[in-house]
C-alpha cells in the first residue's frame, strides 16, 4: 500500500500563517523520511483556517526541503487560471526538481461564490462548460502537441523543462472521472469529501480510461482523512476539531481559525448540525493505527485501490505529525 500527504495548511485559532507553513516544511521532511511516496499541496481561497492559496509557490519550497518525495499540487483549481500560466508554473518547477512533480489540477471553486468571481475577474473569465477544454490546452502546452491548425499551434510553454510533472485530476464525482479517463490522466477521488458512490466513480474511469501522451494505464487513489493515536478515544477526540471546523464553515465563518478541541466539543450545534457529525463521524478514519489500517485495507478492497492521499487535520502540529509516523509504522512504510 502506498501513502501520500495532502497538506492543506491547516491554521490554529491563536496561530498565525506563518507558523502553519513552517509546520509544513517540517511534516513534509518527516514524511519524506517516513517515505511516503507523494507530498501534495491543495488550493483554497478566503480561509482563514488554510494557508494554501498559491500551492505553486509552496511546492518548489517542499521541494528543495525534501529528497524523495514527490511533489505537487492537490490540486490547482484551474477554472481561475490561463493553462499557459499553468503549463509555465509548472514547467519551471519541473525544471528545478526533474521527475518528483505532480501536477493535480481540481475543478471545484476552492472558495465561496464571491471569492471565486473575484479569481476570474475580468472580461477573458471562461464559465465551467469550458473546464474540458482548459485540461487539453493545458496537456498541449506541457506536451507540446498541439496539431498544426490549433490557435495555439506555435505557442510555447517555457521553459523547456527536461521531463513533464505527473499529470491527475481530482474530485468527488463522475464527471472528474470522465474527464480523467478521457484524457488519459491519473485520477485521486476525494473520499474525504463525498465518500458517496466512490467505488463506482473510480471503476467507472478505469472502464473509460484511454492512453495519452503521459500515461499508457489508468491509475487511482484516494484521499482519506485519517487520524491516528495511541488510544481509539484520543482520535476521537482530536478528530473533533475538524468536525467542528466543518460545520463553521458550512456557516460560513470564514474569518477564524481551527477551533481547540475543547472549543469544538462545548460548541453549541443546532439539531441539524449534530445530524450531520454523526455523518462525519460514519465517513471519518480514525482510531488505532491498527484500526485505521484494517479501514484503509477495507477501502482498498472495495475501490480497487493501492494508494491513499492522507489529509490530516488537528489543533496542535504534534499529533498532527504524530499520525502520521504511526501510520507508516502500521502500514511498513520503509524510512529514510
């Protein structure tokens, strides 16, 4: 079983964004020790809780922190951008670290309505119907392989990187897997966030997949959020900020950060509120590392899966991190 991060900066209430980059640049040595084999950066905009808007100026930073890992965004919400810019991005990073990049590109806003109309601003703003197209320009440009007659034939992504990053798309539903299978691209589902119909979702690309200029087979993952201790009560109980925090965001209080363990249990939540952390608590893995393994090895047997993209999200940065070193030791990651 393989084992990536998806780091999304998680920011503590009392903390400061600069504190939450540096525990990134420390999970990402440790993991790379641990040898987790990726290390992905998401996007998110207008959070005061992530400190993740710009993935692209991150990943060279854990790169040149990091010897093993791969690299790379989970994923960068290309809907807001130029694909050139991206193919550019990305070739420079690339260039800079040859064969250890990933490049995961999401479809989801990564923000609220009003944040994402202010990514696009201006009069080029391209509506969601043109996603499909933004994917094959942004493959041409990194290939190359624009055919003769396209209106971008000529135009050259630079600089020339010696290898291109390792191409995925992500999300939740089936047309993110149509999408990947059409274009021959990797494909993670976001277990973490709409586990609902997953392992359909993933056998329902691996069906559709076709060959492209970067990948001759289909490849899946999944990203789980995973929180492990010692002791099946202290996940629990560390496991409630995040709960927490996602019911703040569904009211939308953007402007705080993580709320403490004991803030998150003396919330006052509505009825519906409690319904649906029962919801979170039915989808979250948690427990022993023992547990979360037998999850894990459960999840794999269902969907087809190999390899697991972990987000892991606590107040304070040692259990973080601490969850991460017993889950390599259960699973038998082999260390640096």
């Amino acid at each position: 079983m393989k084992l990536g991060v998806l780091d999304q900066i998680p920011v503590r209430q009392g903390g400061t964004p600069q504190e939450a980059i540096e525990e990134t640049f420390r999970l990402a040595a440790a993991t790379d020790r641990l040898g987790y084999s990726r290390y992905w950066l998401a996007e998110h905009h207008n959070l005061a809780a992530l400190a993740c808007a710009a993935p692209e100026i991150l990943i060279p930073q854990v790169a040149a922190r990091t010897s093993r890992i791969r690299v790379g965004s989970g994923g960068v919400m290309l809907q807001h951008y130029s694909p050139l810019k991206v193919a550019e991005a990305f070739r420079t990073i690339e260039t800079l670290h040859p064969g250890r990049i990933d490049l995961g590109i999401g479809r989801a806003p990564g923000s609220d309505g009003r944040t994402a109309q202010a990514l696009v601003h201006g009069p080029g703003a391209l509506g969601i119907e043109h996603f499909p197209e933004q994917l094959l320009d942004l493959q041409d440009f990194l290939c190359d392989t624009f055919p003769a007659d396209h209106r971008h034939s000529g135009v050259q992504a630079m600089p020339a990187s010696p290898s291109v990053p390792e191409l995925w798309l992500l999300g939740s539903a089936n047309v993110s897997a149509h999408y990947a299978a059409q274009i021959g691209w990797g494909f993670s589902f976001a277990h973490f966030i709409s586990p609902d119909g997953g392992a359909g979702v993933v056998r329902a690309y691996r069906e559709a997949f076709q060959p492209s200029p970067t990948r001759e087979e289909p490849a899946a993952s999944l990203g789980v959020h995973v929180l492990c201790a010692e002791e099946e009560e202290e996940a629990e109980r560390l496991a409630w900020t995040r709960w927490c925090w996602r019911i703040q965001s569904n009211r939308g209080m953007y402007t705080a950060g993580l709320p403490s363990v004991e803030e998150a249990l003396s919330y006052d939540y509505t009825a519906r509120e409690r319904d649906y952390l029962e919801y979170l608590k039915r989808t979250s893995i948690y427990g022993t590392p023992a547990q979360v393994v037998d999850r894990l090895a459960e999840l794999s047997s269902s969907y087809g899966v190999d390899e697991f993209v972990v987000v892991t999200i606590t107040y304070d940065f040692a259990p973080r991190l601490r969850s991460y070193e017993l889950l390599a030791a259960e699973i038998g990651l082999h260390p640096a």
